[in-house]
C-alpha cells in the first residue's frame, strides 16, 4: 500500500510531466520515443526527478502487460540517468534529539535494534541472524559467521 505522501507525489509527476504528452494517447501508441520526451522533460528539474517518473512509467506499463493490454513495455531499453548517492549525516542538535526519541521507543526490540546497529555498523542481516551461541561475554566479542555467497 502506497502513502498518502507517495500517492501526492505520484500524481503531482503524472500531471506534471506525463498527462501533456501521453494522457490522450491509447496505451498501445505511446512510443519509446514518447518516453524518451518525457524524460528528458523531467530531467530539466533533475537527473533524480528523471529516474522517478521513468520507474513510475515502467511500472505502469509493466502492470498493462502484465494484465495484456500491451504486448510489450515501451520504456524497454530507456535507461536510467546515473546519479551521485548522497551521504547524509546527523546533525548535532539531531542526534541528540534522535536519542532523547530512541530512548522512549516503548519497544524495546526496535529500540534494541536501532542501537545494535549505530554501536557494531553491522547489516541488518547480520543483526537479525544473531545468536548467542555468537556472543563470547568473556571477551566481549561477537563472532559473525561468514554469510559471503560466492
């Protein structure tokens, strides 16, 4: 189920960028050609703006051959625009503030959680998988069993 914030957001990229070019078009003649202007309108706000309303496309149109509506996706083919990831750092103030909320977490296994993870940095995985037959409290270690996949 999709927030009321995505949901606003969804429909927002909609009428900005899509309705104009494909909103009174059958599904079955929009082109990739099509795609590529919308995207490439969208892109005059971001390449991330861009990668929003792509996916959203893909997914519309995925669900229409899903259902058989289309035989195939338009979107097939049209890529992504790279982008930086961001690395977002808490504030002072926000940290403090993250704490004093952390701190009256009524529960305590998302609490306990929350702090496990700040404190080793491990995958959530890892900290999901833990077991105490892991936990030496002698030497205070955790062993990590290796999950690495080759």
């Amino acid at each position: 189920m999709m927030s009321e914030k995505s949901k606003n957001y969804v429909e927002m990229s909609y009428r900005k960028y899509v309705d104009k070019y494909i909103g009174f078009k059958r599904l079955d003649n929009v082109t990739r050609e099509d795609i590529e202007i919308i995207q490439s309108e969208a892109l005059d706000i971001s390449k991330q703006t861009s990668n929003h309303v792509l996916v959203m496309l893909k997914t519309v149109f995925n669900k229409a051959v899903e259902w058989r509506y289309l035989m195939f996706n338009p979107c097939l083919g049209v890529k992504k625009f790279p982008t930086q990831a961001r690395s977002r750092f808490l504030k002072p103030d926000e940290l403090s503030r993250f704490f004093k909320e952390l701190t009256s977490e009524p529960r305590t296994n998302i609490k306990n959680f929350v702090l496990m993870s700040i404190y080793t940095g491990q995958r959530k995985s890892n900290i999901l998988s833990m077991n105490w037959k892991n936990i030496d409290l002698t030497n205070k270690l955790w062993h990590i069993p290796n999950t690495a996949r080759f």
